[in-house]
C-alpha cells in the first residue's frame, strides 16, 4: 500500500513502533560507547545536557522528554561518584543546577573518538543527505507531537 491509502491510525502506529525500535538501538549503542568510559547511557545523556551549562533537574529532564524524578535520580547518583555536582541556583533557591565536575567532563571526553566512529558509519551507511532528511524528518514529527500533545490539542 502507498502511503495515501494507509489509513492515519495505521500511520501513527507505525511511526510510533519505529520510534520504539529506534529508540532502543540508540540506547544500546549509546550503553556500548558510554561503558569504557565508566558511564550509563543515561548518566552520558544528563551528563551531556549539563556540558555546555549548568541546569536545573527540570530543565534536564524537559530537555530530554523524561520525567524530573528520572533525572533527579541519576543527577544524585551522579554527584554520589563525583562526576557532577550541584550549584546554588541564584533563580530558584530549592532547585539546585546541575555541572559535571573535571571528573565528568573527562569522562564524557573519552566517549568522544568513538562516538565520531560510530557517527562516521552512520554517514556512511544512509549517506549524508539521507541522515540529515531523517534528522529533520524526527524533528518535524517531534514538533507535531508536542502540538498533538500541547494544552490547546483536542482530546479526540
């Protein structure tokens, strides 16, 4: 069937069952690259939401579309090794920001030669301008998600 003559539900479902798969073959290949460097998949991605600058738990975890009780878990456990800590917020006095410490910030940086090689594959396999439609194709889904999903969207 072309894609005119499937019916919408059949569509979302689809797309939802391949963003499911999707999104276990990047966790796993992110466990894979994150492992030698003493990481999680998980810690990485909080530790790399916090790279650039410092965040509170809630902007992390809506950075990453999780909940902020997941984040603020592995925020702790993360501080717990010494690999971020936790700043006075001068916004917020209860919501604390998040840095990776020297620690963190090399343990990121040694993921960073095999995350390129995996990248470089990648490239490789779809070709670039395949990867980068696929990347903007995500995007596009994402964003109508959130507008499915946003305060003004119908329940039906």
């Amino acid at each position: 069937m072309s894609a005119p003559e499937r019916t919408a539900a059949a569509q979302l479902s689809d797309a939802a069952l391949t963003s499911f798969r999707l999104n276990g073959q990047f966790l796993e290949l992110a466990e894979e690259l994150a492992r030698p460097a003493g990481l999680t998949a998980a810690w990485w991605q909080v530790l790399g939401a916090v790279l650039a600058e410092p965040l509170p738990v809630a902007g992390i975890a809506r950075a990453m579309g999780v909940t902020r009780q997941s984040v603020q878990r592995i925020a702790d456990l993360l501080v717990g090794k010494g690999l971020a800590e936790y700043l006075p917020n001068p916004a917020h006095a209860r919501a604390k920001l998040l840095r990776p410490t020297p620690e963190g910030f090399a343990a990121v940086e040694r993921i960073r030669p095999h995350h390129r090689k995996a990248a470089e594959r990648l490239a490789r396999r779809m070709g670039p301008d395949a990867l980068e439609a696929a990347i903007t194709a995500l995007r596009q889904l994402s964003l109508a998600l959130d507008d499915l999903n946003g305060p003004d969207s119908e329940a039906t």
